[in-house]
C-alpha cells in the first residue's frame, strides 16, 4: 500500500493538469463519472494515502489500496478503474478505491493529523496516544486518525530508530520516547519523500525487510504484530520492550 510520501508524489507529478477541464471519462468505478464530463479541476491535495481531486462543489477520492496503481500520459493493459482526459494529456487510476465527496472538502479531513501536511499538530498526535494506553505502539503508529500517511514501512523505521520494540504497549513507553516518537514519524516521512524522488529509498532502509540489526550485529526478528497483523521487523536486544 503506497505511504504518504508517495501520494504527495503523485500529487506533484500530476500539476500539469490543475486548472484543466476534464473533456473525457471513463473507468469501471461506481460512482457516477458522467458527473466529471467537462468540469476544470481546481485543486490536487492529499491526506495520508488519499489522493483528492477537488472540483467546485464536490471531490474524488482515490485510494489505491494494496495494489493500486496510476498512469499519467500512458495506459496498462487492463481497464482503468477511472480514467481522466484532457485537452494535452490524461490520467489513469488502476486496481484503487474511488469515491465522491461533498461540499466543501475541509468539511472532511482534519488536516493537523497528517504527518506531512503544513498543519500538522503533533500535540494532537500525544493527547491521541494518551488515549489508547493499552494499545500496542505497533497499531497505534499505523491509525490513520492519529498518523495519517504512515504506514509500514515508516512504522518500521521509526520504532528502530526511536529504539522501542514493535509490541510494547502505548501507556508504558516513557514520555520522552513517545515525544521522540511522534517527531520522527514527520520527521522520516519527509526523508522518505526525498529518497524515493531520489529512486534510492530502499538504500536508506535500516529495518524494513532486513535481516540484521546494524546495531547490534544480531538477527532481527520479523513477527505479524499486533492487531494489525502487520509485518514487523525487530530487534530484541536494542529495542525495549515496554510492558
């Protein structure tokens, strides 16, 4: 499932056709395309995994799931599940989630809990977490309404470097570890958006996938955590387990 940083990604490369009328749709969505025909996009924007297309009085929503992919000024083989064209270019969703949204798109984010968005409020992060002491840390870092565009692998990364074991519950770990916590989840996630443009992410990886600690020289454990039941990859000898 594509993070954050990779739908800002998509958010920049798709620039070209901001302010454009929409001159043909088509795709195997439910929702009613003929309602884009001939409208002009006002705006890109994003929240976590959703990338937002905002019209005047309405929005749509894409959310590429698991295996979700998109095409700008190219198709794939198999039938789009939406498909934009304009007058100098189109744009292609596939395999993705796609819904409308009314009215006023303010009206149904809360900005301040996305990780890369200018108004994120990491205060609003710590009363969240205050909230869910009995929570495994390992599902509390991937819950949307707390850590919007986080997923996996930043989830990985950033229980490593913060030093804090997958499963330790919320309500154990220090103060200070869960304020270093709650940075470093906008903090990698604006690293991880450089490296990727950078096509150099995996490079950069010190837990996700791998198999030794780079600290210890011990072998990680890899382990569905959690309610989730997400991978995890671990070490238990630097990364403390709070019970």
């Amino acid at each position: 499932m594509p993070e954050g940083p990779s739908i800002v990604i998509l958010k920049e490369e798709v620039q070209q056709f901001t302010g454009q009328k929409i001159i043909s749709v088509s795709g195997n969505t439910s929702i009613d395309i003929n309602r884009l025909q001939d409208k002009t996009i006002q705006e890109f924007k994003t929240w976590g995994k959703h990338f937002l297309i905002c019209f005047n009085d309405f929005t749509v929503k894409i959310h590429l799931l698991m295996f979700g992919t998109y095409r700008i000024n190219e198709r794939k083989e198999i039938d789009p599940r939406l498909s934009l064209g304009f007058s100098d270019g189109e744009l292609n969703f596939y395999t993705c989630s796609v819904k409308i949204l009314e009215g006023d798109i303010n009206t149904h984010y809360d900005w301040s809990v996305d990780v890369m968005n200018e108004n994120w409020d990491p205060k609003k992060a710590r009363m969240s977490l205050d909230k869910m002491s009995d929570k495994m840390i390992c599902d509390a870092i991937l819950d949307q309404n707390v850590f919007s565009g986080v997923g996996n692998i930043i989830k990985n990364e950033v229980l490593y470097r913060c030093y804090i074991h997958p499963e330790s519950l919320v309500g154990k770990i220090p103060a200070e570890d869960i304020n270093q916590l709650i940075s470093e989840c906008s903090v990698y996630s604006f690293e991880f958006l450089y490296w990727k443009k950078k096509f150099e992410l995996k490079q950069h990886w010190l837990a996700h996938t791998k198999k030794t600690c780079l600290r210890c020289n011990l072998p990680f454990h890899k382990k569905h955590t959690g309610d989730k039941k997400r991978r995890s990859f671990f070490c238990t000898n630097c990364q403390k387990l709070y019970k």
